[in-house]
C-alpha cells in the first residue's frame, strides 16, 4: 500500500440481513481513494483508487480481523451517538 497516505477505517453496527445473520459494514478512505468491505466475509463490494493488490489486503485485513470488528461494532449504538451531537 502507499506509504505516504494514512487509511482510514470506519464500521456500522452490526446489521441485520434477511437470512438472520449479522454483518459490518467497513469503509476505508485514504484521501479521494476509498473501498467498501463487509464483515465476517471480508468481501470488498465497491472501490476507487485502491490497486488490486490494495484490496486484497483489505480484504485479507477485514477476514483476519473480522472478530474484533464484530466484537466493536456491538457496541455501536447510532441513536445515542446521534444524541450527543446534539
């Protein structure tokens, strides 16, 4: 990955998916660049500006890391986060 630009990553609650099953949704932006992954499967569904190999490492990254993000997304709650801004 480019050494000269910090990757950002930002996650949703968990979510609920039609089959029952719960999923993350992570963003990565480094600067315009950014790609769209989902937890546990570590799919990368939308990006611009990541190189292949990139995206393979956040995929890989996202798979090898999976329980912790799930673990830190149960402790997101929007409505209260959205209270403080308040």
């Amino acid at each position: 990955m480019k050494q000269t630009q910090e990757i950002q990553m930002t996650y949703s609650g968990l979510l609920p998916q039609k089959d029952g099953k719960k999923i993350v949704r992570v963003v990565f932006e480094r600067g315009k660049d950014f790609a769209e992954g989902i937890v546990p499967s570590g799919q990368i569904e939308k990006s611009s500006g990541f190189t292949p190999e990139e995206l393979k490492q956040l995929s890989d990254y996202l798979i090898q890391n999976g329980d912790n993000i799930l673990t830190k997304a149960k402790e997101v709650n929007p409505l209260r986060n959205w209270m403080r801004k308040k």
